[in-house]
C-alpha cells in the first residue's frame, strides 16, 4: 500500500460514504413518509388509575403539542367514577411524550370531570371543554379560556343554563364558523321512572361572544325509533352545518341547520355503515376536503358484528356525500376503537387519540392510545 496516497484516498470514500449516506437518508425519510398508523404512546391503567380515556389535542406557541384527557382515580373505571382532567406534552410534533402526568383540572364534579374538547379561537385564546358531572341528573358542559398558553384557565363558563339534566358533548367536538360563532351538539338523556334514557334528544349551543354566553337551539326532529347519541358538527362550504349522529339501525344519521345552528332538519340516514359507536369528522387544513375516523363496521361479518372494530379512516372530496381512500388503522376482533381526537401538526402529518381496549377483558375503555398517521399513506392508493 502506499502510504502516500492513503490520506486522498480514505477522503474519497468518506465524501462517497457521506454523498451515500445522504441519499440513503432521503430514501428512508421517503419510505418513513408514508409508513403507516404508529402508537406513540398508549396510556394503560395502574391500581391507583382504572381508565385512561378521550381526550384532545392543542399546538401551542412554543412549538409543543398539548394532550388533554380523563384520568380516572377510583372505582372500576365506569362512567360515573371519580376523575379529573390530565394532560402530556411533546416537543417533536407528536412522535415522543412526556413521561409523567400534570394535572390540568382536579375534579370538580360530584362525579368527575371529562370529555376534553380543545379550540383554539379565532381572538388566539385557547378555550377548554369539558364535562362537569354532578350526578345522572346533572351533567352540562363547562368552558374554562387560557389566555397565557395553558399555563391558567379561567374560571368555568356554564354552557348551559336554559335547561337541567344530563347532556353528552363528546371530545373534540367544539368547533368555530368561519364568521366566529362558537358551536357544539349535545345529546340530552333524561331520566324517567324507566331509568337512563338511551336515546339522546338532540341540541346545538352556539355562542357570538366568545362563550360568555350561549344559546340553544330548537331540538333536532326524529320521529323514528331510532335512537340518536353522541352528536358532532360539521361546517359547509354553502354556510349550512351538518350534523353527524351516532345512532342505532346501522348507519351515522345525519341532520342539518340552513340558519346557523338554530334550527335542524329531520334525521336522514348517511351511507356510513357504522354500529352503535360515535365517528370523528373533519376538515382537512387548506383544502376542501373532509377526513372521518369510525368504525366501517356493516355487520356482515358476524364475527364482529355491533362491535366498535375495526377503526378506519377515509376521506370525503365531497362533503361525505361520498367516501374514497378507506384504510383500517386498528383491526383486532377483539378491539374497542373510539372516542377519537383528530389533529393535524403539519399538512402532512396526523395525530389521532382514541380509546384502545379490548371488548373480551372488559376493559374497552381503559386504555387510550395516540397513533401517529402520516397524510401520503392516506391518501395511498391501496394495491
């Protein structure tokens, strides 16, 4: 060997090794790209923590992304048990967590406190959703406002005023109009000489000052037996809202409001097949297209049938009249996939909370997991 040329010759291979090198990167960024559904975290229980469950996610000006959700205390891990409002952090747009919890909101409920739904206004002040449960008798939605980046909230805003009762707002499903109305659904279930009524009457609540105050509107029309829950709001592109219905009979029902939220159309059945479980709809950042999480779940396979699996996602081009690039991201038979949060952290990349349990152990709601989705593999062609 000569030694001489050994120093010329080793730096040739490095820059090869190093012009390699980065185009190996750039293949695996590519390959990363459009990889599929990942857990990033997944919030399983403990002795002292019976149920991780639904919550949402905000971006907040320092760059991390903020999860806010129910960690229960107490008991079995049922509805009604103690909890109070949780949350983790991530400074890498989702891809790693904090490890320990910090407390956002102790319970304040004589039950608890849940169903996180995190907005970000259009004045820049985040607002917090919630549930303050009381008893079966008394459960509304509460609005707290941080105006320093979640560092502080507010005192609590009742949302409703104008009734009594128990009213279901689901996570992640507080949403503002292009022209600043603040807006949600809630599903009412009274309680008769029966017991809990299953089947929810439907309202809107819509705010104009920045949900200082609200407004009901007239209750959603179904003369059916249908039974209609867990409602969720959509805004279109003619200025109408939609409202998307988890419901019994097979399918989403759907109803709809020409005068922004203060009157509703009579339930008419939407073409996604779906169980008794509640789906995620919304609007994909910069275009005019729609994007759902639910359970594609018709029944035809009796294996599965009525249960809350597989959780699939799709996109609509059309405001859900129809539905293209349906992919399964959680396929177990034995899966209880719902209550999901769905958040873009960039246009290319997806983040999605959801309750991850399992139907066979009991523990269906326990565990809630965050999966990262990255927007070239959905919209993939399957081969």
């Amino acid at each position: 060997m000569n030694i001489k040329i050994l120093p010329s010759t080793i730096l040739i291979w490095v820059l090869l090794g190093i012009a390699f090198s980065c185009k190996t990167h750039k293949a695996n960024n590519k390959i990363s790209d459009s990889k599929g559904p990942e857990t990033v975290l997944s919030l399983r229980p403990s002795a002292d923590n019976p149920r991780n469950s639904e919550g949402d996610f905000i971006s907040l000006k320092n760059g991390n992304l903020l999860f806010v959700y129910t960690h229960y205390t107490q008991g079995t891990g049922s509805d009604h048990d103690p909890a109070h409002l949780a949350s983790r952090f991530s400074e890498d747009n989702g891809n790693t967590w904090s490890a320990q919890d910090e407390v956002v909101l102790p319970n304040e409920g004589g039950m608890n406190v849940m169903s996180v739904s995190l907005l970000r206004l259009q004045n820049g002040a985040i607002a917090l959703f919630y549930l303050r449960k009381n008893s079966t008798l008394d459960c509304i939605p509460m609005m707290r406002i941080s105006t320093d980046e979640a560092k502080s909230w507010s005192s609590p805003i009742p949302c409703i005023t104008d009734k009594e009762g128990y009213f279901v707002l689901n996570n992640d499903r507080v949403i503002q109009l292009e022209d600043g109305r603040l807006m949600f659904a809630v599903a009412e279930h009274p309680t008769t000489e029966k017991g809990f009524s299953a089947r929810g009457n439907l309202f809107s609540y819509y705010s104009d000052d920045n949900g200082e105050t609200w407004t009901s509107s007239e209750m959603v029309p179904n003369n059916t037996e249908i039974i209609t829950q867990e409602p969720g709001l959509i805004e279109l592109n003619d200025g109408r809202i939609m409202m998307y219905i988890r419901a019994s009979g097979g399918v989403q029902q759907l109803s709809f409001s020409k005068d922004r939220g203060a009157s509703w159309s009579h339930i008419e059945p939407s073409s996604i097949y779906s169980p008794l479980s509640p789906a995620t709809i919304e609007k994909v950042p910069g275009t005019k297209n729609w994007v759902m999480v639910w359970n594609n779940n018709d029944g035809s396979d009796i294996t599965i049938k009525g249960k809350r699996t597989p959780l699939t996602i799709a996109i609509s081009k059309d405001e859900g009249k129809t539905w293209a690039n349906i992919k399964n991201i959680a396929t177990d038979p034995e899966g209880w996939y719902c209550y999901t949060a769905l958040y873009f952290t960039d246009p290319s990349n997806l983040i999605l909370g959801h309750c991850a349990g399992n139907s066979v152990h009991g523990a269906g709601l326990a565990v809630t997991d965050l999966t990262t989705l990255n927007w070239e593999w959905i919209v993939k062609p399957q081969k």
